[in-house]
C-alpha cells in the first residue's frame, strides 16, 4: 500500500538575480535535506521548488521515484475533489525564493490568455495555466505589486519631466495609464536614462506621499543600468511595499509586480507562464503589445495587494494561521510553535507540500509512526491524513494545500 506521508528530495535553480551561498535561505534550507551537496558560495540559489512541475519536480527521498509518476500510481492520494478537477497531480507549486537584486517587472497571463500562448508557443508557454500567486516574507521583503492610486499617479506625472510621457486627455483613467505605460515602456533607453536622472535632481518634497522614488531611482539604476525601462515603471506607477516575517501579498494572475529583495515563501497555480517587460535584458523581453493586452488594474493601491493571515480551524490548538487567497487551487497554512509546544492539523481532503522552515521536532502520523522534522525537509501529504506535531526546541511549518 502507497505510503500517504513521503519525505521529498527538491530542486533549486541558480538565477542571477538570487542571493549568494549561505546568504540565501533557499540554500540553508536545501542543503540541510539528507543527500544533497555541501552549498557553493561562488553560487546564487535563487529558487527551491516543491512539486511535480516537469522543469524542476521533486523525488521522493527513500526510492528517487518522481513525485508525479507517484501519485498517478496511487491518485486516491490527492482525493475526489482535487482529481475530479486537475485529476491524479497537485495543481499548485509552493517555492522558496532569496533574491538580492529585482526580478523582472512582469505580470502572468489569465487563463485564456494562457491557452492562446500555450497553443501558438508551447515551448516558451509551458502550461496552459493562470499563475495567481502568494508571496509570503521569511525575512525584510521588498517589492513592487499592483498600480498606485490614479490620483497620486496623475499628481506625479504632473512634474515638468514627466509630462511628455502622457496622452491629452480630459480625464486621468485606467486607460491613461495603460497607455502611460506603454510609453515608458516603448521610450528609447536615452529618453529613460534621462528622465531618471532629472528625476533624481528633484526634491524628495515634490513627491508627495512617495518621497523615496529619488533613492529608489538610485538602487534600480545600479542593479540594471540607467537606460533600463522597468526603473520608471516600476518607481512611478506601481506600489512600492516593505513587508515583515510573516507578512504577505496576493498578485492575481493578470498583476503587475516584481519583487525587489528578501527571501519568500510563494505559492502559485501550477504554471511557469510570464511575460517580462523590465528588469533583464532586452533580449528576454516580451513585446509592449503582448503585455499591454495582458496587464489589469487590480490592486490600485498598497492595501489591496495585501494578503491577510488568519487563524485556521485545520489547526485544533490555535498554532496555525492559513493565508487563503481569492482562488481555488491553494491555500498555505503557517505552523509556530515554541519549545514544548504541541500543534494538531486535522485531515485534509487534498494533497499537501510541507516545509521545515525553523526548527526542528516530530509528526505523528496515523499508525503511530513518529516522523522527524528538520530545518529544510520537504513531505508529501496525502489526502485525509491528520497530523500531530510536537517540538522541544521551536518549530516553523508552511503546507500549501488544495481541497
């Protein structure tokens, strides 16, 4: 019979933009799963993933069997609900995520507009999938998600340096941004290397309630050069967040975002599908038009792209907040607790992914097996498995589930 709880052997990627060595969380926590190499400090670990996503799926420790050939063995394991929809496979991707410098300015198209790319392109859109995602802070997290108010945005682009970049237009909509930001976008790297820097020569005053933009400028510029797009982008239009461990934000599929520097949990739909626009080169750039067509206007100020966290009933002793966003394929418990203390998750209709992110201790699982815990471990959890942990030291658990 199909073991329901299976510790996980995961894979990390290398980005540029990730931090580097022991500096990384996705690093610490990776190299502490038995078997893997010691961590290379000349290298950037920018991204752990968990699950059976085929560019980079995990393996079940004790036989190397791949997770997804696992579970279509043995699909009574993600349930009636979630096979019944996404059949025998877990239809979210949890990820850990160390990044020093801004990942691209980008947004994930919608579902239809996925199944249109994935149809005319599918080696470079690999699913036909929406990707609304969570990111969740582990430590200091900065980013860029979703449009500023209309009304601050227009104020901005009242200053002389920026007035060029606007259409004439009796009133300032949605539609004045689009095209706002298409032209940043289709502006020549001199126009933007100029604009940039009489920004920069202004007085942080004349801002408004966004005195940072100046500085802000200033670290863009020397991550990807003067000439680079997503600076104007994403200092001007978009919202600029600094969030605290544990905090988080809800980018819908269709959202404009980017993150500037941290270390996260994430979560998303099952798909590696986006459209970049800043931030890299201009080789790796997706057209104006195509992201144009793509782009919404939801969030349109800093409050909404916050994601609140909640007490979950799944936690019978009160330890264990959910962070459940407005879609159906995922939601992501968090599990604190301190030396001696006890938490129960009652059984879960779907699969789950877990990860030790601090700590260490056990979970009890039906049978009475005792399963250790430690910083980095990854498991599998079938459906209808309760859970009981207990730790003498401290323990923080995330699990991504569906239902």
């Amino acid at each position: 019979m199909a073991e329901a709880v299976v510790q996980l052997r995961c894979g990390v990627k290398n980005d540029h933009w990730g931090k580097r060595g022991t500096e990384s969380i996705v690093a610490q926590l990776w190299s502490k799963s038995p078997n893997i190499a010691q961590i290379d400090d000349s290298k950037h670990y920018s991204e752990m993933w968990l699950g059976t996503y085929p560019s980079n799926p995990s393996y079940l420790l004790s036989t190397g069997e791949h997770l997804g050939e696992y579970l279509k063995k043995n699909p009574q394991l993600v349930g009636k609900s979630v096979h019944d929809r996404w059949g025998p496979e877990i239809p979210f991707l949890p990820k850990i995520l160390s990044f020093s410098k801004a990942l691209p300015l980008q947004i994930h198209p919608d579902l239809s507009l996925a199944a249109k790319l994935h149809k005319e392109d599918p080696k470079k859109y690999g699913d036909p999938m929406h990707k609304p995602e969570i990111a969740i802070a582990l430590s200091k997290f900065e980013l860029f998600a979703g449009w500023k108010p209309l009304k601050d945005i227009q104020a901005l682009f009242e200053l002389n340096h920026l007035s060029r970049f606007v259409p004439k237009t009796s009133q300032f909509t949605d539609k004045t941004l689009r095209q706002i930001c298409e032209a940043l976008l289709r502006a020549a790297p001199q126009t933007i290397t100029e604009t940039t820097k009489d920004l920069q020569a202004i007085p942080e005053s004349h801002f408004g309630a966004h005195t940072y933009i100046p500085s802000l400028l200033g670290r863009l510029v020397k991550q990807y050069g003067e000439g680079d797009n997503g600076n104007l982008v994403a200092a001007l239009l978009m919202n600029y967040l600094t969030l605290g461990p544990g905090d988080a934000v809800f980018v819908p599929a269709d959202s404009i975002h980017a993150y500037l520097e941290g270390d996260i949990m994430e979560c998303m739909a099952r798909s590696d599908n986006v459209i970049n626009t800043g931030f890299c080169p201009v080789a790796e750039r997706d057209s104006v038009e195509l992201f144009g067509q793509a782009l919404s206007f939801v969030p349109h100020n800093a409050h909404d792209a916050l994601l609140p966290r909640k007490k979950s009933d799944k936690g019978l002793n009160g330890k264990t907040d959910v962070y459940a966003p407005p879609v159906s394929e995922f939601s992501v418990l968090c599990t604190t607790l301190g030396a001696g203390e006890k938490e129960t998750h009652k059984a879960i209709l779907g699969p789950s992914l877990m990860i030790v992110t601090k700590g260490g201790g056990c979970m009890n699982i039906p049978g009475g097996k005792c399963v250790e815990l430690k910083e980095g471990w990854v498991f599998f959890v079938g459906q209808g498995v309760a859970l009981d942990f207990g730790t003498d030291t401290g323990m923080a658990v995330y699990r991504a589930y569906a239902e």
